[in-house]
C-alpha cells in the first residue's frame, strides 16, 4: 500500500529550482532509499515530507504531498505531521538533558504526564533502538555522555517514543563508524515491520544492503525509481548505471 | 625518525625551559610578544588587586559597629538603610526589566524573520542606548518618572530608570546566549511535532540560561554601582525605604554623598569595602545559581 504520494512536486529556494517534477510513492512497512551525488536534493525532498522546509526562509512548494491519501500542506496540522513523520538527522542531536528526558520529550509534547506510562515508553522505545541494555543505568545521565553511535541511536529511540508512522532518516549513520552503521542498519531492517522507513543515504552499499525500493536523483530530477535489486543489476537508465558503477558522483 | 625529531614532536605537548630559550633564539619576535602578552596580564591583575587592597586597607578599619545601625543619623552615618535600599531597587529593576529584556531577545532571535529591517533597527538601538552615559538616563529619568509621571524623588521613579538603562545590556546578552543554541537542538524538538513555544521554552531557553544570567550579572553590576541614574530619580535621603513611592538611596549613593561633603571620609571607606562585598555576593550567588540551573538538565 502506498504510505506517500508525491506528484507534480516543484520546491524553490528562493530563485533556485531545487526539485523538479517529482513524482514518487513510498510502500508502506518498506524501505526507500534516495540516493544521488550531493545537491542533488533528496535530503530536501526528505524534508518536505514532515515539512522540516518550512523552517527553511524562501522556500517555496507547488504540487501535491499525500500521507494516507491526506494532504499533508493543506488542512493538516504541521506538529501533528511531524508527530507521524518523525525524522532522524545526519548528525544525532541529543537534547542536553538526561536519557529520559530526551525519550520522554515528545510524549510530554502531545501530553502524556503519566510517570508510569513515561517509563512504559521509554523503556520500550530503548528496546525498540536496541540500547535499552547499554543505557538503562544511566537513564539520568546526561545525554551528551554518550557515544556517537549511542547517541545516534538515542535519538531513534527519541523518534520512536512518539509512536510515528513513517521514520524519516536523513543520512543517520554517515558520521558513525561501520560498526555503529551495522548496527543502526540492523535496526532498520526489525523496524520496517512496524513503519515506514524513508532513507537518505550517501553510501550505495547501504542502499543495496536495507532497502526495498531505491530512488536515484540527479540535479533536482528523479532519474529512476525501482525495486532496489532492479537498480543495482539493471537500471533502465544510463546515468543511474553511471552513477552506481562509480563513474561520477 | 631519529631521536631529535621524535624529542621535537614531544615537544608540542611539554617544553622545557632550555627548548623554549633555544626555540626563541631561533624566533626573537616571539620572545617579545611573550613578555608582551605576560606584561599585559600582569599589569591588568596587578592594578585590580591593588584596587581591592587599597579599598580593603582603608576601609576595613571604618568598619565599626556604628556604620551598620538600624537607624541613620549623622553620628553613626549608618550604611544599613543603604544596602537594604539598594537590594530593593535592584530586585525592583531587575523584575521591570528582565522580563522585557528575554521577551525581546527572544522575539529577534526565535519569531523574527533573519534580516528583517525592524530586528536591525531594534539591534542598533540597543546598541546605541547602552552607549548613553548613565546621567543622561538620569536626566530623562527625573523629566519623565518623577516630574510628569509626579511620582516625585522614589526607588520606583530610580528603577524604571534602571531597568531602561539596563535593559540593552540584558537584551543583547540573552540574544547572543540565544543564537549560541545550536539549530539541531531545534530542528530535533519540532521533528518531534513541539510548537514554537514548548521548543523555545523547553529546548532554547534551558541551554541559553548560563547566558542569559551572565547578562542578568552584568546589569546587576551596573545597577549596584549606579549614581548618576540615581540622585535625580531616587533622591538621597538617608533613611530605609518604606514603600516603592519613598524615596531612599543605594550604597553607590551613600558613599558618593559620604566623600562629597567631606566630612565622613572614614566612613565612605568603610561603606566601600561593603559595596565590594555585595557586589562579590551577588556574583557568587548568581554563579551558583547557573551552575544549578545547568546541571539539572
């Protein structure tokens, strides 16, 4: 079942054509993976779809976003968006507050008060990210304690503990070493049960190691879009077969 | 790699003196800009502590029981009414302008769009006014409060003054701590589905708060030492505040009318050496106070 629709999307900021014409649908309870050569705007297209863009000034979208068929620029309510599109960022990004607080965060958000039911989620959260061994005694310590890996995986606790539908992960392990990466990787293929996994990833391997589907971009254009094993074998297109066989990008 | 050169990458971490002598043999130039550099620390020290020794030499002695009387007469020329005054109006200043001054800050930092014309114009105002000499607040201060406001000579009169005087100071200090929070810290609180509000509030404001209190210090510090602000607003009558509408004057004042007339010299030593003690207080207390605030999170 298809969980995002894109059609006909444009973004500009400001003069400059970032995406052009994008039309894409990501499955539900799937992997997608965007891959492309840096600038080519798959982490904007990423984040037009929890409307992180709008924080961006001069930024401008024409075209038609659906989640579950709804329009996700019209009538729906951003922090609700955000709520079931959570999103994980290239560089994790603790809150300087204990472990708990950090989990426990977007539940306080949309009202959850409970202590027993704050300590439910953010248990399981931690289980979920599979760091609840390495972190459940220090729930109390400072989140920026932690290592880059840990940290990282703490903020897809963090994402989880809202419950969302889709996770958005914005090049999550570049800046983590392979070890961390396999780990995270791992994580992704027990989540993709329960949600909807929507990838920005530099590394191709990756792509090919986790995801269902991949999209390749190239200067704001969506070149391609196929099963992942279609596009690594035998992409349709010429420049996708360029770029994966490494002779640019 | 022979020993030599291993000895001289061993040598970014420890130098010893002879390596030193030998390196600025080599470097003349940055011989004299180390005694350059040391000159300037040492003089800068040197002058503050003999300030405070001086201050403390003097005024020590003065200390006598009198100077702390309840009550003010001009025998004991009692400093007591003074430092409760002066805590007075500066928690009064500090209540008027704190609020406004984070309230703006935060405007121009969260809610402002970057590079809007009014934030511009806000910023250079600011800048402007925490460069008016502080007798011009005063002069302001008793043509707008105490005349045609008529509260009259009064710490309310003598703190709305303050509190405009300080506010720049209080306003730019928590703008910076503001713009100092990363963006991450904000871009991971609205992906969670937060609202401009929970995020300033929960996320911006707790990592900006050391920040924000070294600005808070700062005005303290400028209010404590006041005068000029203050004997138009204020007025300098002698005894303990009994309501925001009485007029009453700080320890700055105190000691600035002990030294005028000359008479109680001894005295406005001694009330120095309190003024100096206050202000150590209030900064220790204020550093306490960050340190707390920080380490909860």
């Amino acid at each position: 079942m298809d969980k995002f629709t894109i059609k006909n999307m444009n973004l500009y900021y400001g003069k400059f054509h970032a995406l052009k014409d994008v039309n894409l649908s990501m499955q539900e309870n799937k992997i997608t993976a965007f891959i492309g050569p840096s600038g080519c705007g798959k982490s904007t297209l990423l984040k037009s779809l929890n409307r992180m863009n709008d924080l961006v000034e001069g930024c401008k979208i024409t075209g038609d976003i659906r989640l579950d068929n709804e329009d996700i620029y019209g009538n729906m309510d951003v922090n609700i968006l955000r709520k079931r599109v959570g999103m994980v960022f290239q560089k994790a990004n603790p809150f300087p507050m204990s472990v708990y607080d950090n989990i426990a965060y977007g539940p306080r958000t949309h009202g959850i008060r409970k202590k027993s039911e704050l300590d439910e989620i953010v248990e399981s959260s931690l289980r979920d990210a599979a760091i609840w061994d390495e972190l459940k005694d220090r729930l109390k310590k400072s989140a920026l304690g932690l290592s880059g890996g840990q940290q990282q995986r703490l903020c897809i606790a963090r994402a989880l503990a809202v419950k969302p539908e889709v996770l958005l992960m914005d090049e999550a392990t570049s800046a983590l070493d392979p070890i961390s990466t396999g780990k995270i990787e791992e994580l992704c293929l027990k989540l993709k049960d329960q949600y909807t996994i929507i990838m920005v990833t530099h590394n191709m391997q990756q792509a090919l190691r986790i995801a269902d589907y991949t999209a390749f971009f190239l200067l704001g254009e969506m070149i391609e879009y196929d099963k992942t094993d279609q596009i690594f074998s035998n992409p349709k297109e010429k420049k996708t077969e360029e770029y994966i066989t490494g002779r640019f990008g | 790699m022979d020993d030599k050169e291993i000895k001289e990458i061993a040598a970014i971490n420890k130098i010893t003196f002879a390596q030193r002598m030998r390196e600025y043999k080599r470097k003349p130039l940055s011989l004299v800009m180390f005694i350059l550099v040391v000159l300037a620390a040492a003089l800068s020290v040197l002058a503050l502590v003999f300030l405070i020794v001086y201050i403390l030499v003097m005024g020590v002695p003065n200390l006598t029981p009198d100077l702390f009387a309840w009550e003010y007469n001009s025998d004991n020329v009692s400093c007591m009414p003074a430092i409760i005054n002066t805590v007075v109006i500066t928690l009064l200043t500090l209540v008027i302008a704190v609020p406004f001054g984070i309230g703006a800050a935060i405007y121009l930092s969260e809610y402002a769009k970057r590079g809007n014309k009014l934030v511009k114009v806000i910023r250079t105002m600011a800048e402007t006014l925490s460069g008016i000499p502080s007798i011009v607040y005063g002069l302001f201060g008793m043509l707008c409060f105490v005349t045609a406001f008529s509260w009259g000579y009064s710490i309310l009169a003598g703190a709305f003054t303050l509190a405009i005087m300080v506010l720049p100071t209080i306003m730019r200090t928590t703008e910076e701590a503001l713009i100092a929070v990363p963006d991450s810290y904000r871009e991971g609180s609205f992906g969670l589905g937060a609202g401009k509000l929970r995020t300033v509030v929960k996320t911006v404001l707790p990592s900006a708060m050391p920040g924000i209190l070294a600005g808070v210090i700062l005005a303290i510090g400028r209010i404590v030492g006041e005068t000029a602000a203050l004997i138009y607003t204020a007025g300098s009558t002698t005894g303990l505040v009994d309501g925001v509408m009485d007029s009453g004057r700080t320890l700055a004042i105190h000691m600035y009318m002990l030294a005028n007339e000359g008479l109680h010299t001894n005295q406005a030593w001694g009330t120095a050496v309190v003024l100096l003690v206050l202000v150590l207080g209030i900064n220790t207390l204020s550093s306490f106070i960050a340190k707390k605030l920080s380490s909860k999170k």
